[in-house]
C-alpha cells in the first residue's frame, strides 16, 4: 500500500514536498513514480526514480523544478516541488512497479496511492 501526503496551497513560486509512505512490504527494489491528474484532465507523467536510485526521467513540464528523491530506510519516496506555477494545480498520485519498458504511463504500475491536492495560486 501506498500513502501520498504533503498537498496543500502555495503561492506561485512556492516549493512543497509530498510524501509516499509504502507499508505492507518493502518497497526498495520497485521504480516509484509521481503522476498528476488536474480536473476535467487525463493523468499524466511527472516523473520517476528507478528501484537502483540513480535513473530519473521528467516530463519535461516539471524538468529543473521537481526533484523526485527515496529513502529506502523508510520505505518512503518524493518528490520536491520548486517554482510552483498554477499549471502544476493538480491532483498528485505516487506509484510503484512499473511493469515493462515504459515506465512513463499509469497502466505500467502495480501500485497506487490515494492522491494528494496540490493548489497553486498566482
């Protein structure tokens, strides 16, 4: 199980950092991504960290800004959000084990959790 926290209101320009605590068993040896999903949208890709903790890839959207991080200890993953812009206004949805090549699309992982608002303002 997967449990996202650390949504909230920013202002534009602000940072945030959410949280996916993973229970139930260890997570360490899973790729865990964030994806994001704003109202009347599809969800889409912000980025993920291979089970190794070295490999990363971005949408280019958050690129320079987001910064996806993991501490195996805790069996927890992040993802630190810089330069809030409005468009980054969205629901966001940590997960783990991408199954296959493509690690960039929700169908690919195994494991969800519930979603955490993120609101910026301008």
């Amino acid at each position: 199980q997967l449990q996202a926290s650390g949504g909230g209101l920013q202002l534009e320009g602000g940072s945030l950092r959410l949280s996916c605590k993973a229970s139930g068993h260890s997570f360490r040896s899973y790729t865990m991504a964030w994806f994001r999903q704003a109202p009347g949208k599809e969800r889409e890709f912000v980025g993920f960290l291979k089970w190794g903790g070295q490999s990363t890839d971005y949408a280019d959207s958050v690129k320079g800004r987001f910064t996806i991080s993991r501490d195996n200890a805790k069996n927890t993953g992040y993802l630190q959000m810089n330069s809030l812009k409005p468009e980054d206004t969205a629901v966001y949805y940590c997960a783990a084990q991408c199954v296959g090549t493509n690690c960039r699309i929700p169908g690919a992982y195994g494991y969800w959790g519930q979603g955490t608002k993120v609101t910026v303002s301008s």
